[in-house]
C-alpha cells in the first residue's frame, strides 16, 4: 500500500469557525480573593499594550479607585479614544 493518501480525508471538521476569547489586561499591583495573581509594572504595561495592539475589546476588571497612578497611566495610554 502507497503512503500516499488517494482519497480525502473526511474526518477533519470543516465546518469549525475559530473565535478568539478576550481577557481583560490586569494591571493591579496587589493580589485578589478570586486567584488572581498580582502583577508587575512591566506585566501590565505588556497585558494592556496587547489587548491594545490585538485590537480586542478593552474590558478593565480591577477596581480603577484602588489603582495606583501609574496603573492607570498603563490603561490611560493604551485604550482607544472615543471622540
């Protein structure tokens, strides 16, 4: 028997549409009760700059009155402008 495949395979799904989940950039300096780690500057800034970049739905989940100024400087420079 060839190696060569004659016939098309029909086991593979073609009918699949591929979606992309969205996680909101977290920027806080300090833990959470829900898991969640706390991150660094540079983690933040590289979170939100992605989710910026990817052009992905800009959803904040920490508590923006808790956050420290350059955390919400992070958020400030990299979400879109609404005019």
């Amino acid at each position: 028997m060839s190696m060569l495949m004659t016939q098309p395979r029909t086991d593979i799904p073609t009918n699949v549409t591929a979606t992309a989940e969205f996680d909101p950039p977290i920027v806080r300096p300090s833990g959470s009760g829900m898991g969640i780690k706390p991150v660094s500057l540079d983690e933040a800034r590289l979170g939100a700059s992605w989710v910026s970049v990817a052009g992905q739905l800009f959803l904040v989940s920490d508590w923006l009155p808790e956050l420290p100024a350059e955390r919400i400087e992070v958020l400030k420079r990299t979400m879109s402008h609404h005019d």
